[in-house]
C-alpha cells in the first residue's frame, strides 16, 4: 500500500502523544503601559514637585520672617541705647550753650549827658545794665560784628512848669567811616502835656526798629533839651540785640 502524501504523518516524541494538551495551554500576554496611566504618573510626580517647592517657600518665609524680628529687636536695642546714652550727655553738659548771636545783646540805663552836648551818657554796668558781645564808650554803642540788629530807645521827659511851646525831640543816629556825616536812624517829635491846672508835666517818647549794621558802626541817642529827661533806669534806656 502506497503512502497518501495528501495527509503527513505526525510524529510524537515522548510518552504522551496527545498534542492537543500543548496547543491549547494559555500563553501569558504582554500588557504594555496605556496613555492614561502614563498621564497619572506624570500628575503624581508633578504633585510631589509642587509639595517640595512650597515646603520650600514656607520653610523661607518662616526663616525670613525669624531673621526681621531678631532684627527689629537689635534696633530697638540701638535705639534705646542712644536715648540713654542722649540724656546721660544732657545731665552731664547742662543745658545748650547760647548761640554767638544771642550774646550779642546790649541795654545801657540813663546817666546824664555829655557836657555842652545833646548826646546822652549812659550806665553800661551797674543796675539793669547788659553789654554782651559790643562796646560802649562815651554814649555810643559800637559794632563788633556786622549784621542786622534790633534798635530800641526811650526817654522818658519831664518838667517842673508847665509850657506849652516845649518842643521834644528824640534822635538815634549812626556814625560810620563809611559815611562823613552822622545817619538819623529813628526820630519822634513831641510837645509836653498839662493836664488840668498842674504846673507839672511829662512825656514819654520810645521807638524801635531794625537795622543792618556794619563793623564799627557808634549808636547814640540825642535829645534836644537834656534838661527836661529824667534818667532813671526803669524811666530811660537803650539797648540793641542781633538777630
């Protein structure tokens, strides 16, 4: 009997000869990633990065926020160190020292006058009397340092009968090398005053004013009768101040 070549022969090797058992056994598949889980891996790093980098930021703003107030209290400390230290140096030295302007300061008190002369002669030491930071000779305040100065006169007149044609006449004026005749600084006119049937009278004439004033400038005060002026200290006077 010749071989039918139309069905090949099988042959089995070992002692089963059932193929069936090794052609339908389960293979184990090979499952590979989905998009969708690569996504979620992806979101779960991204979430871990952004904890870090705000465990970051609060772990700088808390070490930040430590270091302004060890500093707010280093300043404190300054502070209160350069206000004690402020007030033990005014305990020390006392109260400020008075500025070079305000010792430039002069109140002269009535005296007499210079004879023949209607200049008036004043008392530069004794009682109310001031001279700080100028010269007084012979009636005259005189300038040591240039600068705008605060002038003030008053005299205060008086009479045993009463006229009524006395003329008062109150000058302060300046003599300067600048300058060959004396400047009339301030002026007032007056006449005396009778009141009732007194034969007494009295009159009191002030003025002041500001003035620029050079080095070696003479202030002086001239009255037309020196007769008629009472040269009490608290009755007349004359100073001057630099501003």
């Amino acid at each position: 009997m010749e071989p039918d070549f139309r069905y090949p022969q099988v042959y089995t090797v070992g002692s089963d000869p059932n193929l069936d058992h090794y052609l339908s056994a389960p293979a184990h598949p090979v499952v590979l990633p989905t998009q969708k889980e690569r996504k979620t891996e992806w979101q779960k790093a991204c979430t871990v990065v952004i904890l870090f980098l705000a465990l970051l930021i609060l772990a700088g703003m808390a070490f930040g926020g430590f270091y302004l107030f060890q500093l707010h209290q280093k300043i404190d400390k300054i502070k209160k160190g350069q206000a004690s230290e402020g007030r033990q140096e005014k305990i020390i030295a006392g109260p400020p020292e008075i500025s070079k302007s305000s010792e430039i300061v002069a109140h002269v008190t009535g005296l007499n006058v210079i004879k023949n002369s209607k200049t008036l002669v004043w008392d530069a030491e004794l009682g109310l009397a001031l001279v700080k930071g100028v010269s007084y000779n012979a009636g005259a305040l005189i300038i040591n340092e240039s600068g705008n100065y605060l002038i003030y006169s008053k005299v205060f007149f008086r009479g045993q009968v009463c006229k009524s044609d006395v003329y008062l006449e109150h000058i302060v004026f300046k003599r300067t090398n600048l300058y060959p005749k004396d400047i009339k600084l301030m002026v007032t006119n007056n006449g005396n005053s009778c009141p009732g049937n007194s034969a007494g009278w009295s009159s009191n004439s002030f003025q002041s004013g500001i003035f620029n004033l050079k080095k070696n400038d003479h202030i002086y005060v001239n009255v037309s009768d020196p007769t008629f002026v009472n040269f009490d200290q608290f009755n007349t006077y004359f100073g001057l101040h630099k501003l």
